[in-house]
C-alpha cells in the first residue's frame, strides 16, 4: 500500500485534486441551480395557494350566499337523489309539505299529500288549517348522480281568482242573455197556457182533452230542460272529481245514445285509441257535454246516416274526443257562434247546449273546437287532460 502511495508523483496528485475541485464547482453550481428552481416553484406553490383559497372563499361565499336565497325563496325547492329519497328541502317546502322531508322517499310524500288536478303539472293538498292549497310542481333532472329538483309553487290564490274570473265572466254572461231567455220562456209558456185554456172548455171531447194535456205537458217538458241547461252552464265545473276510465265512459256513451241512433236509423261508430287512458273529473258532466255533441250529431243526420264517436291519445297527457257526422253541417261563418249562449239554428233548441260544452270543457283544464264542410258532415273535438303523471322520479 505505501508502494504504491510513493509511486504517485506530485502532477498526479495535483491533476487529481484539480479535478476534484472542478466536479465540486459543478456540483455546487447544480445545488444552486436547483435551489434557485425550488425558491421559483415554493413562489408558484405559493401563488397557486393563494388562487385556490381565494376560489375557495369565494365559493363559500356564493355557497352561503345560494342558502340565504334558498331560504329565502317563497317557492319550495325539493332535492331528491338517485333511489327516490329527500336529501335537501328549503323552509317553504316544510311550510307546503310539513316538517321531517329529510331523509323520506318523495314518492311517500306525493302518496300522503299530494292530489292530481285536472289540470297538468297542478296538484291539491289539504294544509293544516284544512284549507284546500294547489300547487304546480315541476321536475328538473341532475346531471352525473341521477338525482332530481322538485319545484313548488303555491298557486293557490291565482287559481282562485281564475275561479271568481270565470264565474264572473258567466254571470256576465247570464245578464247578457236575460233578453234572449225571457223570450225562450215566454213563447214555450205562451203556449202551454193556451193548451192549458182549452182544457177548461166545457164539453170538450175526451181525445181532444188528451191532446191538449199532452201538448201543454212538451211545453212545459221543454221549459224544464231550458231551465235545467241554463243552470247547468251557470255552475260550469260540476260536482265532485274521480278518475274516468276513458273505455268505460264510451261505453256508458254507447248504452245512452245507441238507441236513439237506432230508432232513427243512423249508424253508430265507436273508437277506441285512449290507450288505457284515464281522466279527472266530475264523471256526470263529462257524459253530458259529449250526449250533447252526439244528439247534435244525430239531428244533423238523415236515416242512413252515420256518427262516429272517436277517443285517441295525442300528445302526452292529453286526449282527443271526436264526434263526426256526415250531415248537413254548417256554414264557417256560423263556427265561431256555436258556443255562444242562447245561440241555436234549431227552432226547437235551447241554444245553451254547445255553451254548456264550452263550460265543461274549460272547467276540466280542456278546450273544444268545431269543424266543418256544408253538405259532408261537421266535427266537433273536445280535448281533455289525462291522469298521466306528472311527476315520475327514479327509485320511486
């Protein structure tokens, strides 16, 4: 070993040391070198530190500022998440629907307090005071979790100041007409005071009695259902709601006005579309609004005739009644006039039966319209919301 220390010459040694001291200059360039770059990136770790908590706070902030509008909304916000259950609800979803939303499956709640209406997206609930609210409810999906956001709106007011609107505008209406209905009942009563003055006549032969009664007893029958008709458009909505199946009203349909088609000679159709539909509503209004298009059908048919009675699903939610003759129809310029109160091309009509429809119609959330070509036959449409869900949530 000292061998070979001894055998190194001092140029070696020097060489060596030399090259030493230049691999530690390098190094010691490379240490401030990657020190430098370290001080750069702590600066810019800094500087992004800063971005984020300031994204942060600002975020809070309109996290924060989103709760107070939350709270603050008269509207209820419902959130509801992928298997159907409540997870967030602001204070006035607890007023509309009670308190203890939080963790309840929402179809629960619609089961327990909701009612469908007639009308689409609207439902009816009893609040606590047992005061009957509506409210529209509409859906909005989530996207990624496959939750939803349930809206609500109490329109409880503006629905009933459409009520007192409509009644209003009927008895508008109602004082309108007064001049056309005294002299619907003074021709009808008119006469049967005649019939019923010739009744007292001494020595009047038994047939000729017989005659009379009978004639005075159609005037009065038709004063009655005068009477009956202007009632029936006065009140407009009817009696209590219940779901229709819309198969089984055309065949109530079909057993009411079959024979009075027969006995006249005129063929009835029936089609049934619906789909297995089903509407809401007060049953015995419904029937009466469609006997009346189909008795007009039937006056407006000649023996050999034919009227069909057609129920089709249309758009969602939505059906289609159509009663279709091939009569004598009417002129265009009559169309628009058909649905007024009191207006008739019939000598023998009341006028109130195609405004009764109209009423019906309204009152159900629906509409009715009126077709036709003088000479081929008319149509009339009454178009009518069904009890097609309006809400459906996953997991429900």
């Amino acid at each position: 070993m000292s061998e070979a220390v001894k055998s190194v010459s001092p140029q070696e040694l020097e060489q060596a040391f030399s090259l030493f001291n230049e691999a530690s200059a390098q190094l010691t360039g490379a240490y401030q070198e990657l020190q430098g770059q370290v001080e750069h990136l702590t600066g810019e770790l800094a500087v992004a530190n800063g971005e984020l908590r300031r994204q942060y706070l600002e975020k809070e902030a309109l996290s924060q500022r989103l709760a107070m509008l939350l709270a603050a909304l008269p509207a209820g916000v419902v959130v509801v998440d992928g298997a159907g259950e409540i997870r967030e609800a602001n204070a006035a979803a607890g007023r509309m629907l009670g308190d203890g939303l939080l963790g309840r499956q929402w179809s629960e709640v619609v089961a327990r307090s909701l009612r469908q209406t007639a009308t689409s997206h609207e439902w009816e609930m009893t609040a606590a005071d047992e005061s009957l609210c509506r409210l529209n409810i509409s859906v909005s999906q989530l996207e990624g979790g496959g939750g939803q956001i349930v809206l609500l709106h109490d329109v409880t007011e503006a629905y009933q100041m459409e009520q007192a609107l409509q009644r209003h505008q009927r008895l508008s209406a109602m004082g309108e007409m007064a001049a056309g209905l005294a002299h619907q009942l003074r021709t009808p009563l008119a006469t049967a005071l005649l019939y019923v003055a010739n009744l007292a006549k001494p020595g009047l032969a038994e047939p000729e009695r017989i005659r009379f009664s009978e004639k005075a007893l159609a005037r009065l029958r038709h004063l009655e259902q005068l009477i009956q008709d202007m009632l029936s458009f006065v009140r407009g909505q009817g009696g209590e709601r219940e779901a229709v199946a819309v198969a089984d009203l055309l065949g109530e349909l079909r057993q009411i006005i079959e024979p009075q088609m027969a006995q006249r000679e005129v063929c009835l159709g029936v089609e049934d579309l619906s789909e297995g539909c089903v509407l809401r509503g007060d049953r015995k209004a419904l029937v009466g609004a469609v006997v009346n298009l189909l008795e007009n059908a039937l006056l407006a048919s000649s023996a050999g005739g034919e009227v069909v009675l057609r129920a089709e699903a249309t758009a969602k939610g939505w059906l289609a009644l159509t009663v279709r003759d091939n009569g004598r129809g009417f002129d265009a310029a009559l169309g628009d006039r058909l649905f007024e109160p009191f207006f008739t091309t019939r000598i023998e009509g009341t006028g109130l039966g195609l405004a009764i429809v109209r009423s019906v119609a309204e009152a159900h959330g629906g509409t009715v319209e009126a077709h036709s070509v003088p000479g081929e036959g008319s149509e009339f449409v009454l178009r009518l919301p069904t009890c097609v869900p309006d809400i459906e949530f996953q997991g429900s």
